[in-house]
C-alpha cells in the first residue's frame, strides 16, 4: 500500500523519531547507571546513615537507590517503544502502530505526572529532608570513626568525608546535643576536615579543624547531598519534557498512517 500527504511525512517522521526515541531511552539508561554506581550518596557505606532518615514511611537511603533503578527500567521501555513505533512504520503495520500509540499516551500521561509532581512537592520535600536528616543526626551519630560497631555513625562520617560536608544545615551547631557531642570538647569531628579521607582522617586533624576555627568541610550535608541528586533530576526532567513534545506528535502521525492504511484494507 502507498501512503500519501500527512501519512506519507508521518511515516518519515515516525521512523526518524523513534531513532531518536532509541538513543533517549539508551540515554535515560546510561543515566540511571550511572547514577547507580557512581553517586556518592549512596554508597554502601553513606546508606545506613540515610536509611535513618524516613520520609512519609520510605527510608531515603533505599528511595534514592531505588530511583536510579526506575530510570533504568523507564530508560530500557523507552527502548522497546521506539523498536516497536520504528519497526510498526516501516512496515506500515496498524497493529503495532496501535499498540505503539497506546504505548506512547501512557508514558506521555506518567511524564506529565511526574514533572508536575517534581515542581509542586520538592519544596515540600526538599523540608521534610532536611528535617528528618537533623533529626537523624541529632539522635545517631555517636561516634566520628569509620571503623566502629555503630554502622548508622560510620555512614555519617563516610558521608562527611566522600561528599566534603559537615553536619546538615550549621556545621558547627548541629552537632550540639547529639550523643558525640556529649562525651567530647571538639566543635565538629575530625572526619570533617577538609582533605581526609577513610584512610588518614584518623591521624590527620588539626586542632583548628576540630574546634571549628579553620579548615574543615563548611557545606552541610543536606546542600551537597541535594546537588549530587539534583543534577540527575534536572537532567531527567529536561529530557522528559523534550520527549513530550516529541510523543504528541507521535502519536498523532501514528493515527494518521493508521487510518488511511484501514481505508486501503477497506477498499
């Protein structure tokens, strides 16, 4: 069958846009993957000390985790999508057209969700963070080595330490009634000061450091744990709202080689 007018364009640009659909999913996979094991945030040491954090029931070590794994899921159906919109307009098949726009509407209609959810609920949830992780803090951190049986305190200061951080808001406050705090004179805990790692930070502080005088990590914990996320969501989300525009029109030249291959078959 030949298509014609707006059929024949929409299977031109069906197939070249599902290329680009291919390399967006294989995108928003890499990404994923990327954000799985290369995230400070949440390595298998910082991880116990995220988990104590808890918003609305979800323990946030294992949300965050679990949200690199969704982009890889989102990112290999996306893959299978365009596979079926390319292959369904090459061969200019309505079954597989029809599967393809079906398809296409629901991811459109769970993007939308989930931009809108991302702009109306982070300054919510951006708080509800911020204050479960002081609080957290404040009742777990007991010790500032990394070697010791109190795996929670051993993620703070791993955290302290891969994310160049201290405390969560004020460095030098918020350690203030938190069971450490208690049992030492030092301002902050050595892991950190600026430049230590697991391997040194033991014998390397400084009494500056430590009293909160000179040369230790000033950013807390909630900043730098919220750019290492951040990043990865704002290039998701700008990603998602290409693809918006994109599937609209998809969907639309998907109808339209649809019907005038059903008034092909009729006639």
């Amino acid at each position: 069958m030949t298509l014609t007018g707006c059929a024949k364009f929409g299977k031109i640009f069906l197939i070249l846009i599902n290329i680009l659909f291919f390399l967006l999913g294989l995108g928003l996979s890499v990404v994923g993957i990327l954000m799985k094991v290369g995230a400070s945030a949440i390595s298998d040491e910082v991880k116990p000390a995220l988990n104590k954090i808890s918003i609305s029931g979800f323990q946030f070590g294992d949300l965050v985790d679990n949200l690199s794994i969704v982009f890889i899921v989102i990112g290999a159906f996306l893959l299978l999508v365009a596979g079926l919109g390319l292959f369904g307009a090459c061969c200019e098949a309505e079954c597989m057209l029809v599967t393809y726009a079906i398809l296409v509407m629901v991811l459109f209609i769970a993007k939308v969700v989930a931009v809108a959810l991302w702009f109306v609920m982070r300054s919510e949830l951006d708080a509800a963070v911020k204050k479960s992780m002081l609080s957290a803090l404040k009742k777990d951190y007991k010790n500032d080595t990394v070697d010791s049986s109190d795996v929670i305190s051993n993620g703070w200061n791993y955290m302290f330490m891969s994310l160049d951080c201290c405390g969560v808001n004020d460095t030098k406050k918020d350690f203030e009634g938190t069971p450490w705090k208690n049992g030492t004179t030092d301002t902050i805990p050595k892991t950190c000061c600026s430049g230590v790692d697991s391997t040194n930070y033991f014998n390397n502080p400084s009494t500056p450091c430590t009293t909160g005088v000179s040369g230790y990590n000033t950013k807390g914990c909630y900043d730098a744990l919220q750019d290492d996320i951040t990043t990865y969501g704002n290039i998701l989300v700008g990603v998602g709202i290409t693809i918006l525009l994109i599937e609209l029109m998809a969907v639309v030249f998907a109808c339209m080689i649809c019907s005038q291959t059903g008034k092909d078959e009729v006639v």
